[in-house]
C-alpha cells in the first residue's frame, strides 16, 4: 500500500475547503438582482404604457408577454434600463405582462427568477382616444370586409340606442360632441353589404363619454414641485385650498408671476404664485403620439390656419413631434407625425406662427434674425438623442422626414406651440 504524505493529505483537506467554499464564493459574487415589486398599466386606445417599481442593483429589466392563466412566458417584448414600456393590444383580447429585473456580472446576466406580480391590459373594441372642449375622440379596430360601421348614443326618452353616425369602412376614429357635465353612453356595429342588404355585427363594448371643459391640445409644459405650502386658487371653482410642500405639478409657464398648473397626482388645476415653484425641466406627454390623428387634425381645423401652400408643418412642443398636413383652410389631413428634439431649457423652440423661409441644403428655416445672422430651423439628428428638448432651439428629425420637409414649397405655414 502506498503511503501518502502529511504534506499531500494537507493539500487535498485544503483543496476539499476550497471546493466546498467555492459554491458559496459563487452564488455571493453572481447573485441575482431583486424582484420588481409593483407594476401598472395604463391604457390610453389600443396603448398600454406599463411602469414598475426600481429595482437598486438591477441593470436592467426584461419586460415579457405571459399566458393570462398560467403566467408562463410567450415572448419577451422589451428589454430597458429604464422603468417603462409602451405595448400596443389588439382589441377584444386579454394580454397579460410581467417585469423582471436582471444584472450583469462579468460576461454573465442573471434574471431573477421571480418576476413582478403579473398585470392584465384589455383594451375594448370602443374607446377613447382624447378629449377636446366639449367633444371627445373615439377609436375601434378595422374590421375585415366590413362594408361600414355605424355609431349609436343611448337615448334617455326613447330607453334604446339611436342612430349617432355612419362612417366608411376606411374610417377608423370620429369626433362626438358632449356638453361639459354630460355623460353620453355609445355602442358600434359594423356592417356587411350582402347582395344588397347590410348585416350587422353585434354590439361592440358599451362605451360612457362624459363631456370635459379642456382644450383639445396644448403647448410645452414644465415640472415643477412646491418650495411651501402654498394656498391657491382653482380653476374649476375657484375655491382656495392649501397644496403642500413637494407636491409636484405641470406648469403652464416657467415664470416667477401667477401661473396656472395641474397637480400631477389628481390631475386638478390651481393658479398660484410661479414664485414659490421649483421648476425641474420641460415636461413632455407620455409619447410623441399622444394626440393621435384625430384629435390633430380637430386642432389645426378649428383654429382655422391658412397657409400659402397645400401644406402646413405643426411642431408640438408638449409632445415633441412634428405634423404634416396636406389640404386647405379648415380641410387639413395628417400625411404625416414623427418625433423630434425641440429646444431645451437653455434655448426654447420659438412659439407662434411662421413660415418655411429659406433652406441651405442641411437646414430649413421658420425663423430668421437678419441683425443677428441667426434662425432656427429644421434638419437632421446630430447625436444619439431621438425625442426630447436638448437641441439650441432647432427642430431635429430623422433624415427621411427632414428630406419630406425640404421639399415642401416656400411660404408653407409652420405653426410652433
């Protein structure tokens, strides 16, 4: 039998240390992030915008679409290192997401393997899409050989749905008229021509409107949050109430004299002392499409713009995206909406009514200082920045939008707001 030395035996109860620590030593130095602990959805049309909770040593978030019984994994939809998604759901159907956290380490990226509590977005074949003063905008899905669709409004004398409006089967959004204070309740059939008489479909989702006194769209916005308690008054009724320190608002100017803003958390507005506001930044709307097509076009036609070509360009600054149209006075039609970069706080994209002036090949111009050799203009990305407020005051697009804009004729109405 062959002996085995002290020395060896010494090496191999080390090595066995070794390996039994080693299990340990790995797991601690590639241990998985913690779980999101809250996720939410809200929908706005055929969108849900899906926010969570941070989770402080993730590096990032896989967000997945998971079997609204089971919660097992369909497909991953996003992967963010930041705290939201943006999802488009077909309509009619239950779509269920869940969030989970993951982090790098070295070559290695580890999920957790237990993911937020699940959220289920549905959105209805019926919707709301925006609301104007006194009106609102309502959505629903194509539907296949549909020959048209037809809008009911529940009568309250006759106690049964009446007739609204007919559309073409192209039609996919209208506008409804409500007295502010009124709640109107909507249903939708589509309809077949077959051989000459129309087959309806059955009654789509039930649909109550209430009629809001706001404007339909409205220009850059900032943040801000409250230095004091401060009493202010409110616009709905005038009553003064005391807002607290903190409590974070939109405001509708960045001035230090009185201004008018909407408390974030409720939604309700105040005017108060701009004074006694800490402003915190440009704020934007959810998404570049906030607005949607219709409610657009119900802006630009209302106001009654003209331009001296059959085109007019809109550059919304709360959205921070640019409108085509085509058409005339008070008949405008969206031909086409992209992001942009606006101006930033140290140089704000000029608000009013111009027109495209000038181009040089890289730049098309609204606006021009002759005194001090200086404009703004539209023309391409310059850096890795796609939507947002970080440019000197000029409007960036992505370059085939910019080649859109370049041949547009000169004298073509820019409105800026």
């Amino acid at each position: 039998m062959k002996k085995t030395s002290l020395k060896r035996i010494l090496r191999l109860l080390i090595m066995t240390g070794m390996l039994a620590v080693a299990p340990a030593m790995l797991s601690s130095a590639a241990a998985r992030p913690g779980f999101v602990r809250s996720l939410k959805a809200n929908v706005e049309g055929n969108k849900a915008t899906l926010t969570w909770t941070k989770v402080s040593d993730a590096t990032g978030y896989n967000v997945y679409e998971v079997d609204p019984e089971t919660s097992d994994i369909i497909k991953r939809v996003k992967q963010t290192t930041g705290l939201t998604c943006t999802v488009t759901v077909k309509a009619g159907e239950t779509h269920s997401y869940q969030v989970f956290a993951y982090k790098k380490s070295g070559s290695r990226t580890l999920e957790n393997e237990e993911g937020s509590p699940p959220v289920d977005v549905e959105v209805e074949t019926l919707r709301v899409i925006g609301y104007g003063n006194g009106c609102a905008f309502l959505e629903w899905d194509k539907v296949r050989k549909a020959s048209g669709y037809v809008l009911y409004v529940y009568d309250e004398d006759d106690e049964d749905y009446i007739e609204y409006e007919t559309f073409k089967a192209t039609k996919t959004s209208c506008k409804v008229e409500i007295p502010e204070g009124e709640t109107y309740t909507f249903i939708m059939r589509s309809y077949r021509n077959v051989r000459g008489e129309n087959v309806f479909s059955e009654d789509s989702n039930e649909l109550d409107v209430e009629g809001k006194k706001q404007e339909a769209v409205h220009g850059r916005r900032w943040g801000a949050y409250l230095k004091t308690n401060l009493k202010a008054k409110s616009v709905e009724n005038d009553r003064v109430v005391t807002l607290k320190k903190g409590t974070r608002v939109m405001s509708a100017a960045c001035s230090v004299s009185q201004v008018e803003v909407t408390v974030l958390r409720n939604g309700k507005e105040y005017v108060l002392n701009g004074g006694y506001l800490k402003y915190t930044g440009m704020h934007f709307a959810p998404s570049y499409d906030y607005y949607g097509k219709a409610q657009s076009e119900d802006f630009i036609n209302s106001r009654k713009y003209a331009s001296n070509t059959k085109y007019l360009v809109w550059i919304n600054q709360y959205t921070a995206s640019v409108h085509i149209f085509k058409g005339s006075k008070g008949k405008w039609t969206q031909v086409l909406m992209v992001p942009c970069i606006i101006g930033s706080d140290r140089g704000y994209t000029k608000s009013g009514e111009f027109q495209i002036i000038r181009r040089d090949g890289g730049h098309v111009y609204f606006y021009w200082n002759a005194s001090k050799n200086w404009g703004q203009s539209f023309h391409g990305w310059v850096d890795s920045n796609r939507w947002g407020s970080y440019s000197a005051g000029c409007v960036r697009v992505d370059y085939s939008t910019f080649a859109y804009i370049n041949a547009l004729p000169l004298g073509t109405k820019v409105i800026s707001y």
